[in-house]
C-alpha cells in the first residue's frame, strides 16, 4: 500500500501511464516506504557501469541507510518517481531542493539537483526522457524553477538525455564532471521536441498492433462458428505472412494442431514470442487472459470480447481494470468490444476482424469506434455497382470498441508518416481530447487528407475525459480550421475520399462540365452553385457523341486555363453495351493522363459498365497536386513515377451530380486550405500592450476568490492595457444622474436599459439613440419609464454616443477540453437567432483574423453589401488580435464579451464588455506525456 511519507499526503496525481519509444507502455509513481523490497531488486539488476555512472565510484550495493533515503520523500523538496512494468522498478529518477551552495534546503529555493537510473536492459526505450518530462512537471508545481545534473563525460546516453529535451541551458566542465543546469519552463523547441516524441512512441505502439510478426487467437472453437473460431478463420484465409496459434484451454492436452496451425491450452504454452493477442473469451475469464500474456511478454492485444461498459456500471468497472491491468505489463488495447484490425500490407496481410473478405490493398486508411459503421465503410469501398462503385483498397483499418486505450488520435498519429497511406478517413462517435485531436488533425491534413463524420454523442462508457462545452457545430468548425475535411454522412465520407484518393487537389473553384445530356448537366451546374464553386456553362455534346467526342471535349476543357477541375455527365445511349462503356471509360482516362493536375469526376446514370471500367485500374494513390494547388507532402509518398508504375489513376463515377459536386466542393476547400497553411501568418506583436501589469492586476482581483465577473471600472482597466478602449456607461438612477452623466461625456448621449430582459435589444425600444441635449435626454428617461417601470427595474445608463456603423459581437472563452476559442458575428439576430458566428482557436493569426470577418454569412454587410459604406475592417481585425493576446498571455481569462463592437467607416466603438477571471482549466497538451486516466 502506497503512503505518505514525511510531510505531505502521497500525490496520486502525478501517477501516469506513458508510452515509450519502442510502442511499449510503463507506469510512472511516486517512490514510497513500501518500494524498499523493489528498489533492492531493481538496484541489483543494473549493471555495476550503470551503477558507476550514477554514484562515480564502485556502488555494487544499497546500504540500509540508502534505500530508506531514497524511498522516504516529503514530496515537495525531495522526490522520487519509479518507471515500472510488471509492477517492478525498471527506471527511477529523483530530485533534491538545494540552495545556491549545494546545500540541501527549502523553499523560496528555486533549484534542485536530479539524477535518473535506468536497468540496462530498458536503456534505449526513452524511459529516461519520460520521467525527465515528468520530473520536471513535478518540479514546477513545486516552486523549483531550475535543474542541476552532474554527469560523467563518458556517459554519453544520459548527457544527451538532458541535452535534447529543449529547455535553457548551461553547461561547464570542472574537476572530471560535467555540471549541467537547465529552466525548467517550456519553450518552443522543449514542447517541439516533446511533441515529436510523443507521435514516435504512439506511432510506433499502433505499429506493433497493426504489423505483428506473430498472432495468437484466444478463444479459439474447435468447430466453425462463434467469434474466435471466426477471427481465426480470417486470418488465415487472408494468408497472413507471419505465425499464427490457436489457443483454447478447453482444447484436449494432446491436440496439437487445429486446421494445419499449431494448437495450445494457454499462451504460456507458446514457446516462440507472441506479439498480439486476439481476445475472444468470455467476459470473466479475460483478467486470467490478461496475465498470460502479460507473463509471456505479448506486446499488444485486440479484445473483441464484450460485456464491458457498454453493459453499464459493473462493466464500466470491468473496463477500468481491464486497461489497468494490460498496462501493467507494458502492453496497449484496442476494444474491448472491438471488430477488429486489418492491414493489407503484402508483407503482413493481417485481417483480425470479423470481416469475413480481406479488403483490396489500397491507400485508404479507416477509422471506426463502432463495429456496425466499420462493416458499413469496408462494405462500400469493397463492393462493385451501386452508389460510389469500383473498388478502392484500403492501407489499414481500425474498429476499436469502446475505445478504452487506442484511440483515433493513436491512429492519426500511425497514419500522419505510413507510406501506405495517403487519405485518412475517420468515424469519430466523439472526440474525447478535442485540443489534442486538432492539434494532430492540423498536421496530418498539412501532408495528406482527413475526412471526418462527427456524430454528436457523448465520451464513451468508462472514460474520464473533459466534456466540451462549445456547441457542436463550434467543434465543427474548429475542425475544418485544422484542415479537417468535416462531412456529415457515411455516404459523403466514401464519396470525397474517393475523390482524394484517386485524383488531384483542384487549384481552384472553377468547373468545367461537359456531357451528353443538358438536363443532367444543368442539374450539374445547379449543385456548383448551391456548393459554393464557380461552374463554367455546361457543353453539351448531345446524346450522339461518341468515345472519341468525350475525348476531344474532356482534353480541351482539361487544357483551359480557366478550369481547375471538370465533371463529367453521361447517360446511356440505347443499344449501348459493355464495349461501348469500356470505350468511354478508356476515352476519359486517356484524355485525364495527358493533363493529370487537375481531377475529373463523373456522374453517370445507370451505366454500371462505365463506373466498372473506370475503376478498372491497379492503384488509388493520388496523383501530384495541380500548380496552383502546391502543398508538401510526406517524404515516404511515392514519387509520381512510382505511382505510375502502380496504375493509372482512377476516375471516381457517382450516381448522383449532388454527389459529385459536394465531394469536389470538399476538395476545393481542402486544397485552399493546404495554399493557405503553408503560410498561416503571424501573431503580431503590439507595444503599447502591458502584459506586466495586467499580470499584476489579474493575480490582485483572483485573491478575492476562485472567480468573478469583473465589475465596468476593473473591465475597463484590464482591456485598456490591451489598447482597447470601452466606452464609459455612466448610471443614471435619476433623472438628475443622467443629466450630469451627459455633462460629463458631452452631447450626444444614449440612454440605453440595461436590466436583463433588455440589454443589447433595441428593438424593444430600450435604447433611445442621439439625444442632443438635456431636453431631449429627460424626455426619453420619463419615456423609458412610462414604457418598461421604475429605474431600479430598467437600470439605466447613459453613453457617448458612437459614429454609425455595423453592431458586431467579440467573444473569447476558454473551454477545458477543446482550449481558447475566439467568436466574431453580427450583433443580433444574425449571430443569436441564426448562428452565424465563426470561429478561431487562441492564439489568432493576422491571416486567421482576416478570414474570421469574413467567414460568417452576413459578411457582405461589412464590406459595402448594396451600396452601403464598407467599414473599416482592419480596425476589427486589430481588435480580435488584441482580444486574442489578452486570452493567451492570460489564461486566468477565462472568458470575454465586447458587445456591441460598433464599426464605423474609420474606426470602431466598443460600447459594452464584460470579463471574467477564474483559475485556468488544467492544460494536458503542455504537460508530460500520459495516456487517459481511468
């Protein structure tokens, strides 16, 4: 039992489970009295070099006096943390609080001395790396702000340990020691570095689960039917390249094969390694499962077992320990409850899924969390005729249950550098770490693309995750932003990465239509329009064309330069066969390989032989982005001539133009999006900002309390030292008030109600605009009162008035899952009634802000919509800048209101805001690594 040790109680907190560099995982605690027996057992594994390297002498064993030093800890000046598996030590790592002497002492001392040890046979896992993120972490919430490590030179693996983490540092050499010093705040490079680590070890942890050499199916029945005997059938039959093992305990001892492969009771009984272990027994036996394999040193399993959260509380429970469990040995999950894995790679050829066909090798990698959804995306891309026809292969595919380990994030991260892959397409039931997965969607979708559908339930069973607040439609759009190509259907997720995976990124909007029917190819032009692209009028080359007529047509239309991509519409001619539709289909891809930087699409109808013949081909691998659409790609994709050689490119057939243009429409936004990444802008630097002194004042309004709204003077204040000015609201509870308060601020004057039921709605007739004198302003008070009751009800205020403009709305929020959001949209009905808000994440480009004005429908009324004047624009671009800085300079502010932001030909009036402060929400992207707690 692990308990406190000196002063403080044990912080549970800092447990964590990590993945390391070579996939595996390791649990990461605190040390306490009761690790004595391990930390012996540990010490005597490591080798008496390691050991010289920590201590710089002989050091073969641990005196009494040692082991209770090295296991009693405060928890605040000294403290040790174990990397274990299995339960045992395999790395520990501590620190001391010393004085600017070397001296050990107390707070305020800022410094503290570290040291690791790691068994030799871990060395090179970057276990050490890890406790060093999480050391430093520990630290920090400390109050100590700097390390010191002394190290021999000759022990070159822990000098570039502390070398390559990214913080500040300093290094000497002084009497055969090396002494190193480092900050331990978070820089660019140290975050950088600890990112890129983080998409190795995960990366490299779904590889072990999708590329095993060895398979052990648990569960196995003895005759067909049933899911082991099932997921065993399907392995083999795919013809996977590595060794495969059938293990049931019910078998009879002497049975020693099943269907030609070898046969066991129990996965100890394998004398070979095992990498991944399929799980198909019941839900009660799975624990006993569990050890065996951790006992036998397998790296990762597949659970398709059910009966876990999915079940309710008891399962939920089930859930948790069944994760805490394989941890402990090292090993990650994906389920339970899972369909299963498949990779098509040809030196693998693993289906663990209860898929009954293996899926063509092809380019697509597939995410589900749900089975039924799984079966639906492979049933799509797999079957000929109907719908989107033509097979399309797949890289890899991935259904995991009930998401307990692995997750859609883990995938990402495997996917954003696998030379197999090229578009990544994602089911997501949620998305339980919104700030992580759009951190990872923006730099998977800068090299190849995501298409997503999104559902709208919640986390699921047994996850402890922080629930996002924003609406769904903000988490939408917060996703394109990262390049996420959102769509709303299975359908329309088949249909665009189709068109991803089979042709070029269009250059541009403009589309050129050219067919054999006028009707169809003006319901072609319709659906552009209501797209949002720019159709060129249609060419209809009448139902006589032939073959050789859609050549000449679809090559010159290619070669305009006034095209980025063409649509294709045929019906059938009577009398027309299979030779006639390979003809065609022939044509079209002739003509789209002698111009291939620009993607052709075809609506057919009824033509099931056209849509066969155009897919007739050995590849999907995208063909180069067009000139205008230049985007980098990954450095493992094949080069165009490789994917040449692989087969021409294929051109996608859709049933329907509505189809085809929406899945062209989601190309012509992605590859906007990929020009437009290249270059994100900046965040701009503004002088007159005193991110000191809001500091100051921010930390004196918090000792007050764990949060508040701000009062107008404190609002004011805390803006103004962002350079935005509110306009000063003067009470006016008497009619004498609100005459002295228009002395004050000078004529004109607004008297506005600012009770609840009527703030920032004018047209109640609350507000009384333009009031030029004393006169005028007494008439509209005793009006005011007539109309809505006494002054203590309307809560009156008087303002200077503002120059005309257009009312906008500015807000910014944190939320704990999905981060610092900044909104803009018309005041009103426009943004309240209609939902026309766009959205940023924190910190805002100058690029970002930009395209946030113009983002929302409504936008034309900023820029002259109808002979009106245009307003001034970059002053509201300044202004979102200047919100967004305050937000992420200060994450104290936890949310902000500028309402009305009135925008004028030159200039703009914020003529209401509001503030609030609360303690900042935890941020785990800035932390050390660790996998989600259950």
């Amino acid at each position: 039992m692990q308990t406190s040790s000196d002063r403080h109680e044990y912080p549970a907190h800092w447990e964590a489970d990590v993945v390391l560099r070579d996939g595996g995982t390791a649990r990461i605690r605190p040390i306490t009295v009761d690790d004595a027996d391990r930390l012996v057992s540990f010490y005597e594994q490591v080798s008496d070099e390691s050991k010289y390297y920590r201590f710089f002498a002989p050091y073969p064993r641990l005196s009494a006096k040692d082991v209770h030093r090295f296991t009693h800890h405060d928890f605040v000046d000294r403290v040790g943390l174990a990397a274990t598996v299995g339960g045992e030590f395999i790395a520990t790592v501590r620190y001391d609080r010393i004085s600017a002497d070397g001296r050990a002492a107390s707070a305020p001392a800022d410094e503290a001395e570290v040291a690791f040890l790691v068994q030799d046979a871990h060395q090179g896992r970057g276990v050490a790396s890890a406790l060093l993120e999480h050391i430093a972490a520990v630290a920090r919430e400390r109050g100590i702000r700097r390390f010191a490590a002394e190290v021999l030179p000759a022990n070159n693996k822990m000098i570039k340990v502390f070398t390559d983490v990214g913080y500040t540092q300093k290094r000497s050499f002084e009497d055969g020691v090396v002494h190193l010093e480092f900050d331990l705040e978070p820089t660019d490079r140290s975050v950088a570095v600890q990112r890129a680590r983080e998409q190795r070890a995960e990366a490299r942890s779904v590889r072990r689960l999708l590329g095993p050499g060895s398979v052990a199916v648990i569960g196995v029945g003895r005759t067909p039917g049933g899911v082991g005997r099932s997921v065993f059938d399907n392995i083999r039959d795919a013809g996977f390249t590595g060794s495969l093992y059938a293990v049931n305990k019910a078998f009879p001892e002497d049975q020693k094969e099943l269907d030609g492969v070898p046969a066991y009771r129990s996965v100890r009984d394998i004398e070979a390694p095992v990498d991944l272990a399929v799980v198909a027994v019941p839900v009660e036996h799975v624990p006993e499962v569990v050890t065996e394999c951790g006992e036998h040193g397998v790296q990762g399993l597949v659970v398709v077992t059910a009966g876990y959260a999915e079940s309710g509380p008891e399962g939920r429970e089930r859930q948790r320990e069944l994760v805490r469990h394989a941890r402990t040995y090292g090993m990650r999950i994906i389920g339970p409850n899972a369909f299963g894995v498949i990779n098509t790679n040809a030196d693998v050829r693993l289906n663990a899924s209860l898929a009954p066909e293996m899926p063509r090798p092809g380019r697509i990698g597939l995410f589900a969390q749900s089975g039924a959804i799984g079966i639906a995306l492979l049933s799509r891309l797999h079957r000929r005729g109907g719908g989107v026809t033509g097979v399309t292969g797949v890289s890899t595919f991935v259904s995991s249950g009930n998401r307990a380990d692995v997750s859609g994030n883990d995938v990402l991260q495997y996917w954003y550098d696998d030379p197999d892959t090229d578009v990544a397409l994602m089911y997501l039931e949620s998305i339980g770490n919104p700030r992580k997965f759009t951190r990872l969607a923006r730099r998977t979708a800068a090299a190849k693309p995501l298409v997503v559908v999104q559902g709208a339930g919640s986390a699921p069973q047994g996850h402890e995750v922080r629930a996002t607040r924003l609406p769904h439609a903000t988490v939408s759009a917060l996703l394109r932003q990262a390049g996420v190509i959102r769509v709303e259907t299975i359908t329309e997720l088949v249909d665009t990465g189709l068109l991803l995976a089979r042709q070029p990124l269009p250059g541009g909007a403009r589309v050129a239509i050219v067919g054999n029917s006028e009707s169809l190819g003006l319901l072609t032009y319709d659906a552009c329009l209501s797209e949002g692209l720019r159709p060129l009028p249609p060419l209809d080359l009448t139902t006589a064309a032939t073959a050789d007529d859609f050549h000449r047509a679809l090559s010159e239309a290619l070669a305009d330069e006034a095209c980025d991509a063409v649509v294709v519409t045929a019906i059938p001619a009577v009398g027309e066969g299979p030779a006639e539709d390979a003809a065609l289909a022939e044509a079209l891809r002739s003509a789209a390989e002698a111009v291939p930087g620009k993607p052709v699409l075809v609506v057919h109808v009824e033509l099931g032989g056209l849509a066969e013949a155009l897919s007739a081909a050995m590849s999907t691998a995208p063909q180069a982005v067009s000139k205008r659409g230049d985007a980098p790609r990954p450095a493992e994709r094949p080069s165009t001539a490789v994917q040449a050689s692989e087969g021409r490119g294929l051109i996608p057939a859709y049933p329907a133009a509505e189809r085809a243009v929406r899945a062209l429409a989601e190309a012509v936004k992605y590859a906007q999006w990929r020009r437009e990444a290249v270059d994100p802008g900046r965040v701009p630097e503004f002088e007159d900002i005193d991110e000191k002194g809001s500091a100051e004042l921010i930390g004196g309004l918090l000792a007050r309390g764990q949060g508040l709204t701000l009062g107008v003077d404190e609002t004011c204040e805390l803006l103004g030292k962002y350079g935005i000015d509110v306009h000063r609201a003067l009470p006016a509870p008497t009619p004498e008030d609100a005459a002295e308060a228009a002395r004050t601020l000078g004529y004109p004057v607004a008297l506005k109600a600012t009770a609840p039921h009527l703030r920032h709605r004018a047209d109640l007739g609350g507000v009384r605009l333009d009031l030029a004198d004393e006169e005028q302003l007494r008439r509209a008070y005793a009006e005011l009162g007539e109309l809505f009751g006494t002054p203590q009800e309307l809560r009156p205020v008087v303002q200077r008035m503002a120059p005309r403009g257009v009312d906008t709305v500015v807000r910014a929020v944190i939320d704990p899952a999905a981060g610092a959001v900044l909104s803009f949209g018309l005041a009103g009905a426009a943004s309240q009634l209609l939902g026309d808000t766009a959205h940023r994440l924190i910190p805002v480009t100058d690029r970002e802000a930009a395209s946030l004005i113009r983002s929302i429908r409504t936008a034309p009324l900023l820029f002259g919509w109808r002979g009106s004047t245009p307003v001034d624009t970059p002053a509201l671009e300044e202004l979102l800048l200047r919100v967004s800085r305050l937000v992420d300079d200060h994450p104290e502010v936890v949310a902000v209101t500028l309402e009305p932001v009135v925008v004028a030909a030159h200039g703009l009036s914020v003529l209401g805001a509001s503030v609030r402060l609360a303690p900042p929400p935890v941020r785990d992207d800035l932390g050390p690594r660790t996998l989600p707690v259950y």
